[in-house]
C-alpha cells in the first residue's frame, strides 16, 4: 500500500473534533475580554457611589435590654387544694401557663403596651404619623423582642438618637410590669382573681340569706329540732356538691368523659348526691314555720360554708401572689450605645459591587448574543421589525427598509 492511499484513508476515517465546547467557551472568554473595562469600572464605581451614599444616610443606633420575667413558683396551697378535691380541680383548671415567655413577648408587643410608649413619648409628633395606628406600626419596625431559650427577654429598639433609643428601651420593661400588675398572668394571679371572684359572689349570697333567716324568726319548736348540727352538715354537703358540680363543669373543657379522672370525679358526685339524699330522706321534713326556719338556716350555713372555703383559698392566694410578686429582674439596662448599628457601610458597598458585577455580565452576554443573532438575515428582518412595531406602540413613525 502506498504512502499516499495510507493518508487517504486516514483521512476519511478522521473524525471530526468535538470542539463546540471549546469554541463556545473561547467565545464566552472573548466577551469577557473585550467588555473588560465595563465589567469592572462599573461596578466598582456603583460600590463606591455606594458607600458615599451611606455617609449621607443618617446613623442608626440600637439599644438593647435584657430581663428576667417574673418566675412562677409552686403553691404553697397545693396540699390544701388537693385536700379540698372539688376546690382543687376548679382552681386547677383556671390555671397553668405552657410557654409563659411567650404570653410575655405577646404583652410586650400588644397595643396597651405601644399606646402607652406613644402617649409617654409623643412617638406621634417623633415618627411624623397622623394616626396611632401609623405611630405602632412605626414603633413594631423599630422594636424587636425575642425570648431566648435561657429564659430570658431581650427588647432592642432603633433610633437616631442613642439616647432616647436606651430611654423608650427601658420604658418596654416599666410599661410591662404596669401591664403585669392589672392582669392576672401567673398561676397565683389567677387563683387569687378566681376566690376573689367567687368569695365576692358567695359574700353577696350569705348576706341575703342571713337577712331572710333574722326574717323568719326563732320560735320554741324550731328550737327544739336544733338545726345547728344536723342542718350544718347537710349545708356543708351541699357546698361539696356544688363544687364538684363546678369541677365536672370545668373538666369538660380539657378531658373526654372516658378519662379517668372524669369518671373519678363523677363518682364523687354521685356519693355526695347519695349521701345528701339518705341525710334527707331520714331527717324527715318539717311543717309550717319550721320548714320555713330550717330552709332559711340550712341556706345560710351552705353560703356560710361556701364563704369560708372560698375566703381560705384566697388568703392562700393572696400569699402565694405576694412571694411570687410581678418581680422583673433586669440583668442588662439599655444604655446609651456607643457605636452606631445601622447603615453598615463596608456590608453595603460589597453587596452592591457584586450585583452590580453580575447584571453587568449578563447584560453583556446578552448584548453580545443579540449582535450575533443580528447578522444573520432572517433574525436582522425580524428584529427591524420588532422596532418597527416599538416605535408605533411609543407612538412614532419609522420606515422599515426592506432586505
């Protein structure tokens, strides 16, 4: 075989190089460089058109507090209230916070809380708003309160005025504990707010009935069936049944009637009911004035003993409430900060040079691809009349040469 038709075969068994790739990238990198200077004197100066804007922005300063919220500690009455059973379960059930750092956060950021900032500090005329509404929404942006896993609330507020930044900051934690006092927030709180509740209610109650029973009168056979002991304990059985009444009533809002302690306390109420019946189906009913004297008596003593349940449970509260107390600890007070927080000028100029830097590189691939899509005759015709239909939707008239 001659030398000649050994390189005429080679040739036609070449193949041909896949060098699109190559070509395509050689083509990028082309672009690249001669749209060099623009790639990179742009951006830098955005980056530094930037950051000269930053001196002119007036600096922001941050303040910053952190407390301790009031701790909720166990009940000294938890013995009695177990002891009192009925009285327990529905004090029980008025009380128990999950996440009480939450409902605290939620106090901080309520409207009672950002009305009274806005009224103390003339936040109005300060933010420029002509509404309220307008001052809180101005004052949330401004403000933000975490609760951190430790336990502890941090408020930080922004302001141009290091100052008053530390003073509306420190005035988050005043306006809290003003909150706390009116409300009942904590487990003693609201036991102390429930017996209050109910010893007013029963107060009024055995007031009504000690008038009806001087009403009634005492007469010598009244005397003689001494209500005293027979008609006191059927009362005290009937303030228990009215608690474990209230306590049935109560449990139904977090526990199905299959639960045991559902069906526990049912059967409590049954054996009082049963035990109030045979009391009453034995004692017999009198007639005349003494039906009447007994009634009277007997409601008396029930609200008499209702009083006295009551009346020691919100003593008990009322202790409890004072050792647990509204006690915010501060562990940091805002002070005045040094150093200003907002704009970050060195952050702001980056950002800006990078994106800047990609929607130059874009836009110059897309310029590029655009000059190349124009030279071929086809894509020429239809981009002149792409600018044709332009310049008519503009509102202009142009002469559209044909190829």
């Amino acid at each position: 075989m001659t030398q000649s038709t050994e390189s005429a075969i080679a040739r036609g068994t070449q193949q041909p190089l896949p060098d699109d790739d190559e070509i395509s990238l050689l083509d990028l990198l082309q672009v690249v460089v001669d749209n060099l200077r623009l790639l990179v004197l742009v951006p830098l100066g955005t980056g530094l058109l930037a950051l000269g804007i930053t001196f002119v922005i007036p600096p922001t300063f941050t303040a910053t507090t952190v407390f301790m919220p009031p701790q909720q500690q166990q009940s000294s009455a938890a013995m009695m209230l177990q002891s009192l059973g009925a009285l327990g379960g529905l004090a029980g059930a008025a009380t128990g916070l999950k996440n009480p750092n939450d409902q605290f956060v939620g106090i901080l950021k309520s409207d009672s809380v950002a009305n009274a900032l806005i009224d103390r500090f003339k936040l109005m005329e300060r933010y420029k708003s002509e509404f309220k509404v307008d001052a809180r929404n101005t004052l949330d942006t401004k403000s933000n309160i975490t609760s951190g896993k430790d336990g502890l609330i941090t408020i930080e507020v922004d302001d141009k005025d290091p100052a008053f930044a530390a003073q509306l900051t420190n005035a988050y934690v005043d306006e809290f504990g003003n909150m706390l006092n009116r409300l009942a927030v904590t487990e003693a709180q609201q036991r102390r707010v429930f017996f209050e509740t109910q010893l007013t209610k029963t107060k009024v109650q055995l007031a009504k009935a000690e008038q009806a029973l001087q009403a009634s009168g005492v007469n010598a056979s009244a005397l003689k069936s001494s209500p005293d002991a027979a008609v006191a304990a059927v009362a005290q059985l009937q303030a228990q049944i009215a608690a474990q009444e209230v306590k049935l009533a109560s449990m139904r809002g977090y526990l199905t009637e299959a639960a045991p302690d559902f069906k526990q306390a049912q059967t409590e109420l049954a054996a009082l009911r049963a035990q109030f019946a045979k009391i009453e189906k034995s004692g017999g009913s009198p007639n005349g004035s003494d039906a009447d004297y007994v009634a009277r008596f007997r409601d008396f003593k029930y609200y008499e003993t209702l009083f006295e349940l009551f009346a020691k449970q919100f003593e008990l509260a009322k202790v409890d409430e004072a050792r647990e107390g509204n006690v915010i600890q501060v562990v940091d007070v805002a002070q005045p900060p040094e150093r200003k927080s907002k704009p970050k000028k060195g952050l702001i100029a980056v950002l800006t040079t990078l994106v800047t830097g990609i929607l130059m590189l874009l836009f110059v691939f897309v310029r590029q691809a655009i000059r190349d899509a124009a030279q071929t005759p086809e894509i020429s015709k239809k981009l002149s009349e792409l600018k044709c239909a332009w310049s008519r939707a503009i509102g202009k008239t142009q002469r559209v040469s044909k190829i």
